[in-house]
C-alpha cells in the first residue's frame, strides 16, 4: 500500500512555534488511538490480528481459544474466562513509519468508564460495526463519546465471514441514527462462506489476503460482476468529499476527474475536521482486511499535532474554610511541543498482581522524565518510581515521553484518574495548568454488600477505595440511616466484577445484596420567595431574610453535562454580606442537595437564585443563614412539586425470530416500549426502552422463553420523571426500609 505522504500533514502554527525538525517529523509519525464498539463486534480480535501483523506478537490468540491463553489485550483472568474485556488495555506497535498507541476498549456498557476516558486522551479512533447487527445500542454510546470529544474517526465494519453479514445495511443504519456523513471505501468481495476479498474504490483494485493467517496480500482486477457497483460507489465517494471539503468541491463542481492522491489528501483532511467518515470491510477473525485499515489510520487519522487540546491556566486559592482549590481563570491551547513547559494528564488508573499500580499518562505539552512533578489537584509533588511503556499487561521501561505521546507512571504517586502533572519546583515557572475534565456518567444502580469475616472489614475498605481511585463510576460507602455498606454502579455486572475481584485477587469474601436503582428528586414548578427566619432563644437569637425563586432545570442537561444543580446570587453586600451568601450555598450544596426530602435521594436539577434579602447587625451570623436555608427550602417545597426521576434504559434483544412476539410481549410487561424490530434469517433483534427498574429478572424469563438462545444488552439514556403513583410506591418502601417518613406524593 501507499505511504502516507509527510508533506500532506498540516499544523497549526502554533504547534510548531518551538518545535525542532526532529521532533516534528517524530511525532507526525504518531496515532493515538482506540478501538471502541458494541459488545462482540470483534474489537479484541482486530486488536489481536494488528499486534500480530505489526510483529509486536509473534502468534494469534483468540478471545476465546482452545488454548485458554485469551487474547493478548486481555490480560485479567476475568477477561479470560468470560470472554469480553473489561478494562482498557494500551499498547504500542509499529505500522510502516508510524508509531501507533492503541487502546482496546470494553464494549459492555457497564463498563463505559473506560472508553469514556480513553477518547478523552486520543487523537482518533476505529468504530468496529458488526456486519449483521450493524448500529447496536452501546454503537450509539460510542458515537456519542467521539462527538463529545471531537475524535476523528474511521468505521470497520467487521465480521463480513457472517451469515446474514449485510454491510449495506449497516452503513445505512450508521448514515440513519448517527447521523454522519460516511462512504465506502472499500467494498466485500462475497459474503459469509463466499467472502473472498476487498475492492479498493479509491484504487479500483482487488486485494485478496492469502497465507495461513492472511498476511501475504495480493491485489487484482476488480472482477466483472463488481466493476459496476465500485464506480458507483467511487461517485458517490467524491460527491460525499465534495460537500466535506473545499478543495474536492472545487474539482467536482468543475467536473473534474480528481487523482487517487487527492481523494486521500480529501478523505484525510475531512476526517479530521469530523465531516466526513470513511468506512472499510472485512473480518478480523478470518484475518481480512486489518492490513488495509492500518494503513488507513496512517494515512487518514491525525498526529497530536493535528488535534486541537485544551486546558485551563488556574490561580490556588483558600476558602474561608481554609481549604485549598483550583479555579479556572481563563481557557489555553496546549501545544504539542516538547520544549514547553509540561503539561500531563492521568487518565486512568489500573492496578494488577504482575505491574502493581500504573498511572496511565497522556502527555500533551512539555517531556516528562523521572524528575520531580507536581499534582495540580492536591498542590503535592512526587517522584515518578518508574516510567514505563504499556503492553497490556506487561511493560517496558523507558527515560522519557515526549509531547503527544501516552505512557504509564508505576508506583503509589497518591494521584487519581483525570489529574494534572506538571513540573514541580521554580524552574517550573509561576504558571499553573489543569486539562479539561472527562464526563463522568451517573450511576444507576446501587446495592448493599456484607463481609462474611468481620475480620477482613478494614481490608474490605482499603480495596473498596482503590477500586474508587482506579474507577469513578464505582462508589463504596456506608449508609448510616439502614447500617449497610453500599456499592454503586453502573449494572449488575459492574457490581459482580468487583465483588469477585476481591474475591480472586485479595481471598475477600462479600455477599452482594438485591441490587436497586438510584433515584433522583428534581422538582417541577418555579416558585419566587420573600422569606425572613426568625429564632429566639435567650440571649443573641437569629435572623435572616431571603428574597429570590426557584426553578427546575432541565434533566438532560443535569445527567448529560454533569450539571446537577445550580446556585447563583446577585445580591450586595449591603443587603447580605459575602460571607453570609456562602452560608446559603453551603447550606444547599452541602446538606438540601445531597438528601432529598422524599426519599434521602440527591437532588437534581435545581436553580436557586438569591437576588435579595437582609441581614440583622447582632442576629445574622452563619448559622442564623444556614438555619434559614433549610426553613426556606422545606416550605417551600409543597409549590415545587418535587417527584422521583428514575433512569431509563435502550435495550437490545437478540433472539429467535420465531420466539419475538413472546419476547416483545415480555418486555411490554416491564413497561418497555418496542422502537425497532430486525429479522434477519432465523434470529431477530429488537429494540426498545424502558426504566431501569422493571428489568431486574429479564434474564431468567428471556431465556426461558428461548430455550436459552436469547440475549440483551442495555444501556443508559436518560433520567425520566416517574407517574406519581409509582413514585410514591418507591417512596414508601424506602421509608419502611429506614423507619421513618419523610414526604408523601399521594395524601
């Protein structure tokens, strides 16, 4: 194949203000980038077959072999056993003149966190479609988080050796519900038992990949009965490019024949301004086509210097608590230089019996070695214990990472997932940076969880917060109000991972108990208020008066852009004295939000607005405010009308296509609303969703019903407010659960 060509690269200048020669023609040789999917799509296999082409392996392993070994990016014995990963794994392998960074991603949405935060760090991605399912529910997640951080893509749909493999219909589906402007690329040459090969539109040549594992490539005339299809395909090809990019749309609008060399410049420059989506076929496990989508990451997918990354300059500051925190001044462009000053961030934490602790880094600015560095967020510096280059498992010690390169810290440097590194020390400069944040989904599930030794209670917390540092979307606490301990998460079996990671990693034995769902309180009407508190009790008494309103927010925007709740003053200090404003949003903030009245759920997605008020010389003191803040916030609620929201799943069932109807009945008991149905052949896939809450159980009645051929998967879409009936019902069995009543729905 054709090399990507170096004088095709564009940087902005200020990328390249400092950089040397070298240094640039190094790091314009590096992709950064990750493989994400639905589950089973073949993301550990296509990770395996590049490994193995790139020469970083020397022998294939499937996901699930005969020799128990596993796929090499699968390297927990979980992962191994069940099949599926779990946890991202990096590596790094050379492709022709390219190094490529590559994480694996786990495709189960109970495990999202994990690709969630690796797009947060790459510069472009492959999304693995399979050729039967085509656009899955966790396809919809994944899309989702590659807009959420703007990661240039190319597609692969994979698994054509299928029956029913139908990659027109997957790239319709993609083009339908994605909404991306994507085109063939290449084309299958057969389908299932008849895939023989792919044509290259661009090229207009076969290519066929013989050998015992595929790696001897041999091209050829695109045979009679596909010449037709791949002029079609190469038309629309260019028409596609031509409302993505100017300079293809300047040679179509003259009608123009463009060259091979200025469809890739085209394809290149439009994916990585995320206007267009080039989209390639094969079959991973059959080992076609995975020589050929490397040589497109090379080829189409940006260097770090062709990706915008952004940060924030921040001042430290100490509140009246004397606590001290970061606030953000002003926004900053991070140069992909490593003469600047550094800048890194900590994006995943992981820790294993064989490597101990590894601190996934991404460096954006700056060169990191084993000097002394700085966490932004706790103001502390460490030294790094070792700097090491990740593969899977294992790792390779190294001296130093330049600018747009990731690596790993190992060692207890006291930091967590989405913390800042800089240089520490004078030299470093009065500067401080911090990256910009990940999003963090909520989590929807919850359950108690019981030591069987009472003796391993403090091990049991030590590991609990371990998993807390390694995962944010994993919480472990103890609820005072029923004595329990409590975990939550994403789904069962993000729970059931780690209870049994206890057990198999730390000999820990815990009961996991019923799991239920987090609720969310959120009220509904807006109220104004003109309150004054009043109390007295000998001596100095207390006094306040507030004057403002309340009001719902909308509760996408609560879950999606981690906005829970919002409160803002706009009163002076005449009226009501800086200070004792902080009492207010402490009050809120600390207390009113974090326990709701209805059933001691947090509250989400409220506006409190403080425009007024007064204050008493001798009675108007913290507590006086914080006192009335809760006064206020109780009368008042009855006019808001609060009620429960509840999160509401997508799922997707695959099962027989004779047994849908019973199937589609099944899932109509639980409240779920069907949205899309597919047969294909025998099987069927069907769509829908409904709350999280109704589908405890599924699985033993979708098995039942298919004699054990049926399957789902679900994922998380929204917060949806429950029928006050409902509601209610939820309300009273949590009161009974902690003996006491805390607000009625229904009188």
């Amino acid at each position: 194949m054709m090399r990507a060509n170096k004088f095709l690269f564009s940087f902005r200048r200020s990328n390249i203000l400092f950089a040397t020669p070298a240094f640039l023609e190094a790091i314009q040789r590096v992709r950064n980038i990750g493989i994400s999917a639905h589950i089973d799509s073949g993301k550990t296999t296509v990770s395996e077959r590049i490994l193995f082409y790139s020469g970083r392996i020397q022998k294939i392993h499937e996901v699930k072999g005969a020799s128990e070994v596993g796929a090499t990016m699968d390297s927990m014995e979980l992962e191994k056993e069940r099949g599926i990963t779990i946890r991202s794994a990096a590596t790094q392998c050379k492709w022709r003149n390219s190094t490529i960074n590559i994480i694996d991603t786990p495709g189960h949405v109970d495990f999202t966190i994990e690709v969630e935060r690796a797009l947060r760090v790459l510069d472009g991605a492959i999304l693995l479609m399979c050729a039967v399912g085509g656009v899955q529910s966790q396809t919809l997640t994944v899309d989702r988080q590659m807009k959420r951080y703007g990661v240039p893509r190319i597609c692969f749909i994979n698994k054509l050796d299928r029956d029913n493999a139908n990659p027109q219909r997957a790239i319709k589906m993609a083009r339908e519900r994605l909404g991306l402007n994507m085109n063939f690329i290449q084309l299958n040459i057969g389908t299932a038992q008849d895939f023989e090969g792919v044509v290259d539109v661009v090229t207009r040549q076969a290519v066929y990949f013989d050998g015992a594992y595929g790696e001897a490539i041999r091209y050829g005339e695109v045979p009679d009965f596909m010449k037709e299809d791949t002029e079609s395909t190469r038309k629309e090809l260019i028409a596609r490019l031509a409302e993505a990019d100017e300079a293809m749309e300047e040679i179509f609008l003259n009608d123009e024949e463009p060259t091979e060399e200025q469809i890739h410049a085209s394809i290149r420059r439009a994916t990585i301004a995320n206007k267009f989506v080039p989209v390639m076929v094969g079959s991973a496990y059959r080992n076609k086509g995975v020589q050929l989508l490397m040589d497109a990451v090379e080829r189409y997918l940006p260097s770090p210097l062709e990706r915008k990354n952004t940060g924030f300059q921040i001042k430290r500051v100490k509140d009246e608590d004397g606590n001290t925190t970061n606030v953000k001044e002003k926004e900053i462009e991070l140069s992909t230089d490593d003469e600047k000053p550094l800048v890194a961030l900590i994006f995943k934490l992981e820790e294993t019996k064989k490597s101990g602790l590894s601190n996934y880094v991404r460096v954006y600015q700056g060169k990191m070695r084993k000097e002394h560095l700085m966490n932004i967020r706790t103001g502390k510096s460490f030294l790094p214990p070792k700097l090491v280059r990740m593969h899977a498992d294992s790792a390779e010690v190294i001296d130093e990472v330049r600018a747009g390169d990731i690596c790993a810290i190992q060692g207890e440097i006291n930091a967590s997932s989405g913390d800042t590194i800089m240089k520490a020390g004078p030299q470093a400069g009065s500067q401080l940076f911090s990256c910009e944040d990940m999003y963090v989904p909520p989590r929807v599930i919850s359950a108690s969880v019981k030591v069987k030794d009472d003796r391993d209670a403090g091990k049991v917390r030590d590991r609990m917060n371990s998993f807390m540092r390694e995962d944010p979307t994993f919480v472990f606490y103890r609820n005072t109000e029923t004595n329990e301990e409590i975990v939550e998460g994403m789904g069962e079996l993000h729970l059931d991972i780690y209870i049994e990671r206890l057990k198999r990693e730390h000999g820990l034995q815990l009961e996991l108990g019923k799991p239920t769902v987090n609720y969310r309180e959120v009220i509904t009407e807006r109220q104004e208020f003109d309150f004054v508190f009043k109390r007295q009790s000998g001596g100095a008494g207390q006094w306040a008066h507030l004057k403002g309103y309340i009001e719902p927010l909308p509760i996408d925007m609560s879950v999606e852009k981690g906005l829970k709740n919002k409160v803002t003053t706009k009163c002076s200090n005449g009226d009501i004295r800086e200070a004792l404003q902080k009492s207010v949003i402490k009050q809120l903030e600390r207390k009113i939000f974090v326990k709701g009245e209805l059933m001691g759920a947090p509250v989400w997605g409220v506006h409190f607005h403080l425009n007024g008020g007064a204050m008493h010389e001798v009675d108007s003191n913290d507590n006086a405010f914080k006192n009335a803040t809760q006064e206020l916030w109780e009368t008042m609620l009855p006019k808001l009308k609060p009620t429960l929201v509840e999160p509401y799943m997508e799922v997707e069932m695959t099962v027989p296509a004779s047994n849908m109807t019973d199937v589609a009945t099944e899932f109509g008991k639980r409240e779920g609303i069907v949205t899309e149905t597919i047969v294909d052949g025998p099987d069927a896939t069907i769509r829908g969703e409904t709350a999280l809450d109704t589908m405890f159980g599924f699985i033993s009645d979708l098995r039942r019903l298919t004699k054990g051929q049926g399957d789902f998967s679900m994922q998380f879409k929204e917060y949806r407010a429950m029928q006050t009936y409902k509601a209610q019902m939820r309300m009273d069995e949590r009161n009974k659960e902690t003996g006491h009543k805390l607000y009625q729905l229904i009188e």
